[in-house]
C-alpha cells in the first residue's frame, strides 16, 4: 500500500518561515542515499554508487525486488511499485512519522546546521507589533492618569452624570486626553519612544504645516480598544466639546489595528457568552458599558462602522443567534435593513440573528437608564427573528391594493430569499414569508397597511403583540397562497 501522502509537494507555507536559501543549503549537504540506507538494503547489483544511482526494495510497500530508487544527485526518490516520491525531507517525514520542520531539524542536525527559530523578517514583524502594543499601554496609562486630574473634572462630571462610577471607570479603563495639541506626543517623546512609533501607532497625525505631529484625541474621553487577547490596539474617543464636529472618534486602522474586523468588548463578551449570557451587539461603547455594568455581560459594538460580514463571523463564533440591539429610531432600521442584507447569503443552519428594537427615540442605556434592566431584559426576550424584520422591511410603506402590486411585492421577496445560499434555510424562509404573507392578506389587514406603521417604536411593540396572536389557524396554513410558488 502507497504510504499515505508519499509524494506530496513541499508545504511552502512551512518552508517560507524558514530564513531564504536555508533548505537549498540543508539539501546540497544532505545525501539522500545517506538518508535512505539506514533504513532499507540497497541493491548491489541494481545500483550504481559512483553515479548516485541506487536501487533497493521499497521501505514503503512490501517486494521482494528492488523497484526502489534514489537519484542521490538530484536528492530525489521513486518507487515504481507504489508511486511513492520525494526528497530527504519527505522521506525522513513518512519514516519517522514527523512534521515538515521536525524532519528538517533532524537533517540540520546531522548537516551540522542550527534551524533558525524564527524567518528573521516574520521575528522583526513580530518584535515591531510588541513595541507598538508597549506604545498602547503607555497611552493608555497616560490617559488613565488624565482623568483624575484636574483638566479631567468635567468627563468625570460627565461620567458620573452617566452613571458611570469609579468601579465602572476601572473596568472600562476610561480615561482623559486633554485638550491640548500635544499632551500625548511630549509624554512619549519624552520617555524616549520614537516619533515615528506614535505615528505607526494612530496615536498622533502628521503636522502639515511642517510643525511636530499633534494629538490624534484631544479633549476627549477615551475608551481603550482590546483584541480578543486582551492587548490595547486602538482607542475610541468621546468629544466634550458638544460643538466638536465628531462626536465619538476612534483610531485610525493600523499594523495592530482593522476597524472592521474588530468588535469592542470582545474578550469579557466571549467569557460572559460562555458562560450562558445572550451576546448582543449594540451600537456604540457607551451602551456596551451601560449593559455590562447592568448585568448584560456579553455586549460588544462594532467600532464606528456598520456591522461588518467579518465581525458577523466573529459573533457567529461566540454565539448561534446574536441579538442585535438597535436604537429606537428610523436609523436603527436603517442598520437592521443592511445587517439583513449582509447576513442573508451566509445564513447557516443553526447559525442566525434576532433584532431587538428599543422604544421609540431610546438606546439601550437610556432604556437601563430610565427603565432599568428588566424593561431592557423584555426588548431582548421580544427580539424579532431575522424574517419578520425581513418581511416588515419589503412591505413597509407598500401598497399592497391591486394585483399588480402584490405581484411586485412577491417578486422583492423571492428575490431576497433566493439570496439565501444555505438550501434548508432557503426552503424554511419561503415557508415562513408565505405564512406571514398569508396573515398579511387573509385576516382584512390591508385596512392597516403595513405603510400605516412606519417609523418607530411606539408602533412597533404592538406588531410584534399583533403577530403572534393573529398566527392563522392551522387548517388554514395548508392552502398556500400563490406567493412563493415559484
Ligand atoms: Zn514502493
């Protein structure tokens, strides 16, 4: 039997981690028939010593004759028996029973070589990302240290007017940037850290006018970013200026740093999610915090962009059904419509998303605020599966009153499950939009047209009330309308 993964090619991505020209090296002093006679009995007559032309049975498959053979100066062997081919490394893999870069430690040794531990290039990348990680955490003591001075009385006025203690103060790492040019820039410089590292780190702009760079985050309150390893890579800032014309800003993408692939919270949120809580994804740190500090420990958001495919994936990792929590306003729908749109084709069994919509004008803080966590703990337990915001989306403001419209209405909905690619999760969307069409036109709601309930929460509880009470019967459900017979 041909040993498994005989001739197999040489796993480059293995081979480029070691330093360029390395295994040339390894391989012009290495003797394959060196390599191979220990473990088989070369054929005397067969083989030709003087041209490295050597023939034994083969080591890999049972014979008696000696189909094997070893081109020692081109490092190269093949059995014409059962196919299998390589070089001294592929041999010492199948024979020993070890990875690529062990079989190259075992030749280096007997070659007389040292294996690098690392492709210097990938070692200085690496080095470079943890000087810049170093840079972050000194930013972030720095801006810690801000906000128990005295610049910092007014965001520690602000905090606490947002309930947001000294406890939750240190938790979140909250700090200050004064609101100077460069408050950040002379600290640094002045512990030694190069101009060209607080730059490579966001942390600081270029001067056009050819003066020092300045502060990337003036007068702010600042939220320090962590990977899913707990490192510092960006920070988000919070003007106190009302007149700033940003109001929350955050890093620009960096070597540690990609907006997109990055959601706030997302180390505590991954613990709290394992251990049982619902992962919902806000839409700013302030309501990441606000539902931490009230019990909802697996909040995260998305860092000043719409939920990306990405970050989709990223949830999808933690939880099946993310619950995506949206302010209570047209720009909450809004983000629901293009959440759906990017959710759609990677649906995938057992894997989706429920929306929950907070009261009309109110974020998720202001609903802990004003409400506390319970009345939060009710949006969460009403999320809408991903369907009926579907179905709301295409019908909202639709006149439905004439063949012709219903038939347009018809084809907008075939069209968004069909973009569904999952074949099961195609099938059940069908079913449920055919039922929930069936309700729409069978129970007289044209009198309520779906247009009629635009915009808002106020009009929102009740048609989530409105749905499950006016589920058709189910005699009824079998005669399906025409909608989705496609
Ligand atoms: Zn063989």
């Amino acid at each position: 039997m041909p040993p498994l993964g005989a001739g197999r090619a040489l796993p480059h991505i293995h081979a480029m981690s070691l330093p360029p020209g390395f295994l040339d090296e390894l391989r012009s002093r290495t003797s394959l028939a060196q390599v191979v006679g220990r473990k088989v009995m070369w054929d005397t007559r067969k083989s030709n010593q003087g041209r490295g032309d050597m023939w034994a049975p083969c080591p890999f498959h049972q014979e008696k004759t000696a189909s094997f053979h070893v081109d020692d100066r081109k490092g190269f062997y093949y059995c014409f028996g059962c196919h299998a081919k390589g070089d001294a490394i592929g041999f010492v893999r199948e024979t020993e029973n070890v990875d690529f870069i062990e079989a190259v430690r075992i030749l280096a040794a007997e070659a007389g070589m040292t294996v690098p531990e690392r492709d210097p290039a990938a070692q200085q990348k690496a080095d470079r990302r943890s000087e810049l990680f170093e840079v972050m955490e000194m930013a972030v003591r720095h801006f810690r240290l801000g906000l128990q001075t005295a610049a910092g009385a007014a965001a520690r006025d602000y905090l606490d007017g947002r309930g947001l203690g000294p406890e939750a103060r240190e938790r979140f790492e909250l700090g200050f940037a004064a609101d100077g040019w460069q408050g950040l820039w002379d600290h640094l410089t002045g512990r030694g850290v190069a101009a060209r590292d607080i730059l490579d780190c966001g942390l600081a702009r270029p001067s056009r006018k050819g003066g020092d760079p300045y502060d990337t985050f003036r007068n702010r309150i600042i939220f320090p970013i962590r990977d899913g390893r707990g490192r510092c890579i960006a920070f988000g800032g919070r003007a106190m200026d009302p007149d700033d014309s940003a109001k929350y800003l955050n890093s620009p993408d960096t070597e540690l740093f990609d907006k997109s692939r990055m959601l706030y919270n997302l180390a505590p949120a991954r613990e709290a999610a394992g251990k049982g809580a619902p992962l919902i994804v806000a839409e700013g740190y302030m309501d990441v915090i606000a539902l931490v500090e009230a019990g909802f420990g697996a909040a995260v958001a998305p860092l000043g962009t719409a939920v990306t495919a990405e970050q989709l994936q990223m949830l999808w990792r933690i939880s099946d059904e993310p619950v995506i929590a949206l302010d209570g306003d047209t720009a909450g729908l809004r983000a629901a419509w293009r959440v759906i749109d990017l959710a759609l084709p990677l649906l995938e069994a057992g894997k989706s998303l429920r929306f929950a919509l907070m009261p009309q004008g109110l974020d998720p803080d202001d609903v802990l605020r004003r409400q506390g966590p319970r009345a939060l703990q009710a949006v969460l337990d009403g999320a809408l599966p991903m369907v009926d915001l579907l179905w709301r989306r295409e019908t909202e403001g639709r006149q439905v009153d004439s063949p012709e419209r219903r038939a347009a209405l018809d084809k907008v909905l075939n069209e968004a499950v069909a973009r569904i690619r999952d074949p099961a999760i195609r099938h059940h969307y069908g079913q449920a939009i055919r039922d929930l069409r069936w309700r729409h036109f069978n129970q007289g709601r044209q009198r309520s047209a779906p247009g009629a309930r635009r915009g808002g929460k106020a009009a929102m509880a009740p048609v989530r009330g409105e749905t499950r009470a006016s589920l058709p019967p189910r005699a009824a459900t079998r005669s399906r309308p025409i909608c989705a017979r496609r």
